[in-house]
C-alpha cells in the first residue's frame, strides 16, 4: 500500500512559537480526504494506515482531521467513521464519535440484508450486506451445511453499495437469491454449533458470522 499524504505540513507558528491553524489545506491531503467519502479502497486504506500509528500519531491524526473537516465538502461520518471501526481506545473512540456528531449511530438504524442459495448438495452459500456508512456496506460471505459446518467464510470490511452482491447474483457457482435476514442468521447459528469443536471453541474466521446474531436482533425490532 503507498504512502498517504501528511496532514497539516504547512502549519507555522505564530510570534510566541505556538502552532496556529493552516489558512490552507495542501492540496494531496484534501483530495485524499475527499475520497473517502467515495472510494471505498481509500477508505480501508487509511483506517489500515491509521491502526498502524502509535498512540501519538493517533492523536496528532485526529488533531489535524479536526481542523481541517469543516473547510471540506465532505459529511464528517465520511471522514471519522474509517477510524472508528479499528479505533479500541474508548478515549479516543469517544473523541471521533464527538466529532462524527449527529451522524453517529446513523449507519446503525439500517438493516443489513441477505442473499442465499442451495447447491445440489444441500450446502448453503450466504451473502449478509450490512450497511456502515454514506454507501458503504460490509459483505460477510460464506459457504456451510447446517448440519456440518462451514466450508469457509469470507469478510470484505468495506466496500461501495453498488459492487455489492445482489439478488441474482452467483458465488461460488450458485445463484443467490434475496433471503429474510432471520432465515439466514438461524441456519449459520446451526452451522455454528455443528463447528464447535468439544471444548465449544470456534475458529476466529468465524468471529464476523457471531455479530450477526446481534444484527438479527434488531432486524427483529
């Protein structure tokens, strides 16, 4: 992956050396910026660059996208919500949901939705779309019988609503068609319990299948 531009190189200080806000924003960071609102490729790659900063360089990150949100014409969920979804610290996870302001928690009033199909053999092949922010989704795919679990699971954090899978859409050699989300999250629970091992422990690639137990929930409600 490349390198991102720096923030905020062009700050001087004023006359008793502190640091003053830029009267400009340099031109590779506001267009990187500005892509985040729409490219979902920049949009994973700087959530990946910034969860690879150490504390300080978090915090100066943060500083400098403060500064310099309200002189874009980007939404502000667009430009906070990356770093929120790799952020653990609840200081800092606190400061950008600050930030995100009224559009916190706007992603999460949306019902993902599924897709599902049944090969011959009776393995089911699922798609959940799981909407994040502005027009970018999560898409949880796997391949699995409930009565043996799953051939395996595949997760791709981020990616723009219109590249999604669909209704008619083919994975994996079978055609998915629209599904009740409940329908679906019932038989990967199944699946679920026939892959426990006899601890009852289950493999990390499974741990994106588990949220959708929380997301069936509210599409109940």
């Amino acid at each position: 992956m490349g390198s991102h531009p720096q923030p905020v190189s062009d700050t001087q200080p004023d006359d008793e050396g502190r640091s003053t806000v830029p009267d400009r924003i340099l031109p590779a960071w506001q267009v990187w910026l500005e892509a985040l609102a729409t490219d979902a490729e920049a949009a994973l790659g700087a959530a990946l660059a910034y969860e690879s900063m150490n504390e300080e360089g978090r915090d100066a990150f943060l500083t400098a996208l403060e500064q310099d949100a309200g002189r874009l014409g980007v939404p502000r969920i667009a430009l906070f919500a990356p770093f929120l979804s790799v952020e653990k610290d609840e200081e800092r996870r606190m400061r950008i949901q600050i930030a995100l302001g009224d559009d916190f928690g706007t992603a999460q009033r949306r019902r993902p939705r599924a897709l599902m199909g049944i090969d011959r053999g009776g393995e089911r092949v699922a798609a959940v779309i799981a909407p994040m922010y502005l027009d970018f989704v999560r898409v949880i795919t796997c391949r699995f019988s409930p009565s043996r679990g799953f051939s395996w699971v595949r997760t791709n954090p981020l990616v723009h609503a219109k590249d999604a899978p669909d209704h008619g859409a083919s994975l994996d050699g079978v055609g998915l068609d629209a599904a009740p989300l409940e329908v679906v999250v019932d038989e990967i629970a199944a699946a679920v319990v026939a892959q426990r091992d006899p601890s009852g422990c289950l493999p990390p690639s499974l741990d994106p299948l588990l949220q959708l137990f929380d997301a069936r929930l509210r599409d109940s409600e």
